[in-house]
C-alpha cells in the first residue's frame, strides 16, 4: 500500500511538472477541448426537432466537428514537439480565417435564406388539431428553392379579403385540401385558386386549403364551416401522398399538433373520436437552440442539392401504398376514405351543394420515370408487386362507386414533365409556379363544366 502510495504521488508530481513545463500549451489544450464539449452543448439541441436523413446529416456533421476538435485538443495536450503544433495550429487558424472571410463576402453581397416561419401561422384547434391563425403573416421557406411571405385573411385561409356574405349574381366554391391546396409555397397571385378564380366570370374560388390536413379534418371542416360561405360547389383535392396515412392517424402533424381519428363502426358507420383533440406534444413545440447560421455553408450546401438532388433518395412514404396487394391496415385507410367521401356528399346534398373530386399526385407519380426505378433499385423492391398509380386507381374506384365526379390531373402533369417541364420544388415536394398554372389549367374545364351544371 505503501508503494502504491508513493507511485500515485510520483506520478501525480510528474503530471505537475509536465504542465508546469508546457504551461502554454496545455492551456490551449484545455480551451480547445472544452470549446469542442461546449459547441456540442450548444448546438445539440437544434437537431432534436429533425426527421429523416435530413437530420442524420446534420447529426453527423456535428458529430465530425466535435470529434476534429477534440482531438485536436487531445493531440496538443499528448504532443512533445511545439513545432508540430505550431504548424497544425497555422493551418486550423489559416482554414477559420477563409471562412470568415468567405462568410463576411456572403453576408454583405451574397446573403442566403434560413429561417422558415411557418409555425407562427398556426394555432391550437380542438376539432381539428391545429388550423391557421386569422390575420396571420410568416415567411415560409424551403432552404435553396423559396421565400415566400404569407399574410392569412381575416377568417383565416389562405386567401384574398372578401365578404362573408355572397354578393348576388355570385357563384362561389370552396375548395378543400391540405398542403397542396394552402400553396404555402408560391405568392397569393400564383395558386391554383387564384388562377381558376380569374378565369371564371362572376366566380369566387374560396382556398380552405390546410397543411397536414386529411380527409376527417376536411370532412369536420365542411360541417363547421364551409357551408356558412354559401357555396354553390365544392371541391375536394385528395392528395396520393399523405391522404391514407392522415386518415389512419400515422403520424401527428408538424409542432406537436394531434389529429382527431376517424373509426369504422358495425361495418359501414362513420365515428370521429379524439375529440376535443389533446393540446400539442409540449415536447416538440419547445424552442430550441440555434447558432448564428452561416452563410456561406448554405450557399455550399443549396449548390450540393441542386447537383444530387436525384441521387438524395429515400424511401418515400407513399411507398407503401403502391403495393398491389395492400396490408390490412392500408384496406382499412382505402375504408375510412369511402366512408368519409360518402358522409361528406351526403352533407353536400343535404346542404343544395354538389361535391366534386380532383386527385392530386405526387411528384414521385409525375416524375415516376425519373423517380421509380432509381428507389425501386435502391430499396430492392420487385417492381412487379408495385404500381406508382396505385392509390389514384383505389381512389378512382371509390369516387366512381359513389358518383362522384372527379378528375385525375395526373397524366396532365406526366405530359408536361416528360418533355422536360419542372412542376415540383424537387426539395419541399410541392407545386412550383409553372406546376400551379398546370393544375389550373387542367382544373379549369373540369370546374367550369360543374358549375355551369350546379347553376342551371
């Protein structure tokens, strides 16, 4: 024990005697060592609100920098020869300082885009989960492709100002969707509803559009509100990607908000529960911590995705509704929307309202031939279970054993984008400009023709 003693003791004073030689250094070990544990610290908590490979890259990216500077740290400390670490630390010094200087360049001639508003367009909604605030202004943003500030109406849609009350000799209709139909992404001017709008005489063109929406909020948003707007006809736009999870309660919705849940009961019955929906997952709407962005890096970045966009896959989610032999819980989602579409023209007709359908495809679907083969060979998927069209068949099949009428705008889109035509943020998945004037353009016979019906 006595030995052990003196061993500690010698050791502990040859530990002194290094430090107290390579004073300097060891200091500057230190400070780099704890400089690398505190930028984890810092930063760790602006991924933990990421899904998906967006942020596994941002993880390991954190990751790489934290573990260079702790070795650089440790390496100074472990290192005899001051030479050494003169020269390491001139070239660290010498890569911080262009940096710097290309980061000064970018923020003064250059700047770039980072932060995306849009949860300040959105509140708590006990129906429906969440909706948009009345009055509500953000700048939505999707890194590289778009800044788009949005102003809400006085009743909280997407939307120009108008009466509540229709003026006479008016027709109006309302159109329902998620997403796709909110247009987040474009200017008020350019969305699909604007667009019909101005080409219909005596026509208002009302966008309850919704992000995150699914057909059981579409539906309870039609008996709450829709018909207080005197609609003459209304619309509905069924997105292929996200319609069938919506409607099975797979996911929540961005920043916490939870959905109310649609059930099938004694076989053919419509029942919506999780009513009034709970508040938020206080978890996931906390803010979180964010350095002082950088701008050069996201001018690197945004020119890395736009050169690898097509090689950044990932299993889509839609993928599994391509199956052609569907799981029994993607039976069950195929169930729910037939019921809901029925309920929901049940109350159009109680209402003097006709219901209409368009289905809305992914750009997956649109660019299959760009698309399909690369994810198929990526995730070794037999291409012989699978059909890209597979939802709008199902969906195709439910709206013609109800009678409703409906339009598919996918092979309209398909035409334009196999001459080469971009309809898509390939990003943010959404119609881009041209992919709004599309879908108007295909829209409008299709709407014009009901309506012209409806009024006579």
């Amino acid at each position: 024990m006595n030995c052990y003693f003196k061993f500690k003791q010698k050791s502990l004073f040859s530990c002194l005697q290094i430090i107290k030689k390579r004073g300097i250094q060891n200091l500057v070990a230190i400070v780099t060592i704890g400089g690398g544990l505190g930028f984890y610290k810092l930063t760790r908590l602006t991924f933990l609100g990421d899904t998906g490979n967006v942020a596994q890259i941002k993880q390991l990216l954190l990751k790489i920098i934290v573990t260079f500077i702790l070795s650089l740290g440790i390496f100074t400390f472990l290192s005899k020869r001051k030479d050494r670490v003169l020269k390491l630390y001139t070239l660290v010094g010498g890569i911080v300082g262009a940096f710097f200087i290309g980061e000064i360049y970018f923020r003064i001639f250059n700047p770039q885009v980072f932060k995306n508003e849009q949860e300040q367009l959105f509140q708590y909604h006990s129906v429906y989960g969440w909706d948009f605030i009345p009055k509500g202004s953000a700048n939505v943003v999707s890194l590289g492709e778009y800044k788009n500030p949005i102003k809400l109406n006085i009743y909280g849609l997407r939307d120009k100002e108008f009466n509540l009350v229709k003026t006479r000799g008016t027709k109006r209709i309302a159109v329902l969707g998620d997403s796709v139909v909110a247009s987040l992404q474009v200017p008020q001017e350019d969305v699909f509803t604007e667009r019909l709008e101005s080409n219909l005489k005596n026509t208002e063109v009302i966008n309850f559009g919704i992000p995150g929406f699914g057909p059981t909020q579409e539906y309870l948003q039609l008996q709450n509100e829709v018909f207080s707007y005197s609609p003459d006809l209304v619309v509905i736009v069924l997105s292929t990607g996200t319609d069938f999870d919506d409607l099975l309660g797979t996911y929540d919705w961005n920043f916490g908000y939870q959905r109310p849940r649609a059930l099938v009961e004694n076989g053919n019955r419509l029942k919506i529960t999780n009513i009034p929906v709970p508040l938020p997952h206080q978890e996931l709407r906390k803010r979180y911590t964010y350095l002082p962005a950088s701008h050069l890096f996201q001018f690197i970045s945004n020119r890395l995705y736009e050169k690898y966009s097509l090689l950044n896959l990932h299993i889509t989610y839609e993928t599994r509704f391509f199956a052609k032999h569907p799981s029994d819980e993607v039976q069950q989602s195929y169930k729910l929307l037939e019921i809901i579409l029925r309920v929901m023209k049940e109350e159009c007709e109680k209402n003097g309202v006709k219901l209409i359908a368009v289905i809305a495809p992914t750009l997956v679907q649109v660019y299959d031939h760009i698309y399909w083969p690369l994810i198929s060979k990526q995730y070794q998927l037999d291409e012989n279970l699978y059909n890209s069209l597979e939802p709008n068949q199902v969906m195709t099949n439910i709206l013609k054993s109800l009678v409703i009428p409906y339009l598919d705008i996918t092979s309209g889109l398909k035409e334009k984008a196999l001459i080469g035509e971009s309809l898509y943020f390939y990003k943010d998945r959404h119609f881009n400009i041209r992919g709004q004037e599309v879908t108007s353009e295909l829209l409008l016979p299709f709407v014009n023709s009901h309506l012209l019906n409806v009024m006579n």
